[in-house]
C-alpha cells in the first residue's frame, strides 16, 4: 500500500509543477484536466501523510517499549500502541477504498429528468412529489436546483420535469436515484378507497461541460418561437423560446422558462451538451450496471428500483432489499441515510472488483 501512496504522491508533486509552469494556461482545456487531477488527488493525499504518521508514531512506542525500563512509561506506550494499531487498521482500509477509480463524473453537476409512466393522473401527481422531495433534499445540501423544462399533469403534478442541480458532488450523490419509482397508494380521484400502482422514472446525467463534448455550431440548427403558458407580458409576444436541433443525431432541445432568448439558448445548449454526452457515457453505464446492482443503466429505464408504499408508511430500495418506515420525512427531502447505504453497497462492490 506504501508503494502505491508513494507513485501517487509523486504524481501529485508532478501536477503541481506542471501547474506552476508558465506555459500551463497556455493550453486551457489541459489546465483545466490538470486542476481537477490536483483537487481529487488532495484527500488522500492527506490520508497519506496522517498514515506516514501514525506509523511512525506505532514504530516510536515499540521502541519505548522495547528500551524502557520504568512501568509507567512503559504502560502510557502500550496504551497508546494498541490505539494506533486500531487507528492504522482503520486507515487501511479507508485508504484502500481511496485507491479505487472512483467514477471520473462524480464531481460533476447534474441534470434530472422526472417522466410519469404507468398510472395516468396519479403517475403525473407523484412526478409532482418525487421532484418536491429532491428540491428539499437539494435545500439541505445547500445545492442550487433550475428547472430547465416541465410539463404540467391534468390533475396536477407533471407529465414531465427536467432540472439542473448545481453544487459539490451532485451527480456521485444523485446517481442513486435513475430507475422507476413506484407508489402505492389511494390516489386523490378513487372514490372507492383503493390502493393503486403508479409510477414515475427518474434518470439522473452527469452535465457535460464543453470540454466533454466537440459540439460544432454548424451541427446545430436554432429556431426560435414564441413562449406558452404562464410567463407574464412577454409570453406569445416576443420569440424569446429556442429550439436546437443537432443534425447528426437528430436529437432536439426547446428552452421556454427565460425571458430572454440569449439564455434560453444557453440553457438549451447545455442540456444537449448533456444528451449528447449521454451516448458516449451509456456504454461505460452499461457495463458497470452489470456489475453492480446499485447503478442502473440510464438506457434501462424499465428497471425498478424502490417501491413507496403509503398505507404501510414504508420505502423499499429493491438494488440492496433495504426497507425503512418513515416514508412521510423520506418524501420531505430526507434521503440522506438511503444514498448513504446505496454508496456503502457500491463501495463493497467496487471492492470487490478490485481484488477480483
């Protein structure tokens, strides 16, 4: 382990020299991958040096041991021999999760698509519910969430919800969440009491900032209309609404919310920035959700990954067979301890592979 921390460490030292030279921001896009390389890298650099230093301090109390003659010394070094033996143990087996690539999009913001499936209305409502809870879980976070697009239900909630969440670590938190929800319960239109299945999926990108994609403006086709729904004065007046159409893939982005044209283009550039990253990014999701049971590939929207049961007051997480009773402050944002025991699972997992 000592090797490994050591070829890092000088790694480490290299960046930060090639960071310091005066031709480094010359090249932005290599700077860039430079700064990040530096910033990941920092952790466990940190554990390193705090290991370096409880070894040394272990090899100090085996000498006192080994030399001293008076009992009370000698107790005081024991005592704190076995506490650094248990801290150094600790501290292994955290710095050996360390040492595994951790997914490179981790760091990176997010972009969340909320669609109603199965159960008409009520599917729309708990879209509706779904999004409140990740926009309380984002407050506590101290996250900024955007909505970029939305279409409302007929009953309330919405067919469909696009937003951007922007902070420290969105995507490696929020990656937990891409699958089919499902929802148990009497929905606000039976007359008759009983329980229904609904459900609404979730799929959760990592954003793609420009140096992910080569995205040529003359791949690209705008068109502009006007505004619909709510949105004041300027709304079917102005062509303040933009549509971008990537002509290589025929995918197609609309912008609305803004005002102004200039930032509904930017909004809309970004998220198909994001769907096109999503191409490249679905081959290694792929791969790495037959692997573990924790990620769910983003092209299998079918897979259904927790089940929200009303009358029972209870969540089922089916990826790890976790249930827990406390559905009414779940659904109030509090899906901490859930990502919480998704991310130990997946870190056995990733364990795993790595002796494997």
């Amino acid at each position: 382990m000592l090797d490994k921390l050591e070829a890092i460490y000088k790694r480490y030292l290299d960046i930060e020299k090639q960071m310091n030279e005066p031709s480094a921001m010359a090249d932005m896009k290599s700077y860039i991958k430079l700064s990040k390389d530096y910033k990941d890298l920092q952790p466990i650099i940190a554990a390193y040096k705090e290991y370096e230093s409880v070894l040394a301090n272990i090899d100090s109390a085996k000498e006192i041991l080994h030399t001293e003659k008076d009992e009370e010394f000698r107790s005081m070094a024991k005592e704190e021999l076995n506490e650094l033996t248990e801290k150094r143990d600790q501290m292994e087996e955290d710095i050996r999760l360390m040492l595994i690539p951790s997914d490179p999009q981790d760091g990176k913001n997010a972009v969340v698509e909320i669609r109603a499936g199965t159960g008409g209305d009520e599917a729309s409502i708990f879209a509706g519910d779904l999004f409140r809870m990740y926009t309380k879980y984002c407050e506590t976070k101290g996250w900024k969430m955007e909505v970029a697009d939305y279409t409302e239900g007929t009953s309330g909630g919405y067919k469909e919800i696009i937003f951007n969440i922007s902070g420290e670590n969105v995507y490696g938190l929020m990656k937990y969440e891409s699958g089919v929800h499902r929802v148990q319960r009497v929905p606000q239109t039976e007359t008759q009491g009983r329980v229904h299945t609904s459900a609404a999926s979730v799929v959760v990108l990592p954003e793609a900032d420009e140096f992910d994609v080569e995205l040529k403006q003359s791949d690209i086709r705008k068109e502009t209309f006007c505004s619909s729904g709510p949105g004041g004065q300027s709304v079917n007046t102005t062509y303040s609404a933009v549509r971008l159409t990537h002509i290589p893939t025929g995918i197609v982005v609309s912008m609305q919310d803004q005002k102004s044209q200039i930032r509904n283009y930017d909004k809309a550039l970004t998220i198909l920035r994001t769907r096109l990253f999503e191409l490249e990014y679905q081959k290694y999701l792929d791969d790495i959700s037959k692997k573990r049971k924790t990620m769910v590939s983003t092209g299998d929207r079918s897979a259904k990954i927790r089940t929200y049961n009303y009358p029972q007051s209870r969540i089922t997480d089916h990826r790890i067979n976790l249930t827990v009773y406390n559905l009414f402050t779940f659904m109030d944002g509090e899906i901490q301890d859930m990502i919480d025991a998704l991310q130990l699972a997946e870190n056995a997992e990733r364990l795993k592979e790595a002796v494997g």
